[in-house]
C-alpha cells in the first residue's frame, strides 16, 4: 500500500530551537573576524550574550590559531595582443582531487558446467 502524500495543511507548524554558541565556539568565531582582543571580546560577549567582564578571561586565554598556509597562487598567463585586440588574462588553478580506487573483478573461471 502507499502513502498518500500530506499536504502542508495537514502538517505540524515547524519548530526551530535555538541555541546560543557555546564560549569555545564564541572566542573561535571572533578571533577569525577580527585580529584584537577588545575587538574579539565584544563579538564573542554579543553572540553569547554576556557581558564583556565575563568574557575577556576565556578570550585571553584562548590559545591563537596559526595563520593558514597559502597554497600555490593560480598562474596567470598574458596573451599577446595585436593592434585591434587587448592581451587576455587566462587564469589556471589546479585541483587536486583524492584518487579514486576501482576494484576490478574478472570473470570467474570456466569449468565446463553451466
């Protein structure tokens, strides 16, 4: 047997909880957006909300972060240009993607039977 499909009449109103970030999750959030710490107190202190007093311990604290490494910068490779053309930039990124492993299965053997 199939269901028959709802329609939105017949369904419970969405509910949405809420939840504040927690501090460690405040204090990552702002360290990313802004590099001082009155600054990152202030933004971790309004996401919580808390007052700032409460907050500065855990941001001070907080261990940085390391800056991310850049990866190689795309190359960027100027076409010549003639007279009725300005040169063209062509911008080549390289992806690296996980190799993918197929295993391939032969067929069984033959032994004469079916």
């Amino acid at each position: 047997m199939k269901k028959t499909p709802k329609s939105q009449a017949d369904l419970p109103p969405i509910r949405v909880r809420r939840e504040p970030p927690t501090i460690a999750e405040a204090v990552s959030a702002a360290q990313d957006l802004a590099d001082d710490v009155d600054q990152q107190v202030e933004i971790a202190a309004g996401l919580i909300g808390l007052p700032p007093d409460e907050v500065r311990p855990h941001v001070l604290s907080a261990e940085r972060k390391p800056e991310p490494r850049f990866e190689r910068a795309p190359e960027r490779v100027l076409s010549a240009g003639t007279p009725s053309r300005a040169p063209r930039t062509v911008i080549v990124e390289r992806r690296t993607r996980a190799p993918v492993v197929v295993e391939r299965r032969g067929r069984p053997p033959f032994d004469g039977r079916r």
